[in-house]
C-alpha cells in the first residue's frame, strides 16, 4: 500500500539546531527531510555502503564534498557517492529544507 505525505507539511525548523523527520524507512532505503536555519550545518561525514541524495527544497546551501565546495538552490538535486566525505552548510539569508 503506497503511502503519501506532504513534505511541506513534515519539515520542522528550530533556532537551536537542525531538525531531521523521518518520511519513509523500510529495510533497503530511507527518505528524511531536513529543516536548517540560517548559520546551521551538518558536519561533515559519510555513509558507508549508502549512496545519497539530497534535493533542496526551499533556499540555498553550500555543499562540501571531498573537500571541494558547490552552490546548491532551491530545485537542485545533489547525488553523492557513499564514499564521498559531506557537509553542508546554510547560507545566512535563508531557511533551507532538503529531503534524502
């Protein structure tokens, strides 16, 4: 049975630190949305054995991956290797949520 949500209406922003929802899990993949305010980041990581993808839905983002830094806005979809060594970071002027 298909399952439907709105991911407008799943994304939770917070002054004090990014918000991660969990949309969909099953055993062999995983879809969240993450709602970051201006000045918030992930710090850098990766996920062993899992390739990703973010798309950014509202604002923009800085992306850096292996080192090296992109721009990504608002309908851009980022695909990373599982290798691929990632952070991201806000840019100051606008709220950003993205899903992977």
């Amino acid at each position: 049975m298909p399952n439907f949500k709105n991911i407008q209406n799943e994304t939770r922003f917070s002054a004090e630190k990014m918000q991660k929802v969990t949309l969909f899990e099953t055993k062999n993949f995983f879809c969240d949305v993450y709602g970051l305010e201006p000045g918030q980041e992930q710090k850098a990581h990766s996920h062993a054995g899992s390739d990703k993808i973010y798309c950014v839905i509202e604002g923009s983002a800085t992306f850096i991956v292996d080192d090296k830094t992109r721009q990504a806005a608002s309908g851009d979809v980022v695909s990373l290797h599982r290798e691929a060594r990632t952070a991201y970071a806000i840019h100051p002027t606008k709220g950003w949520s993205c899903w992977c």
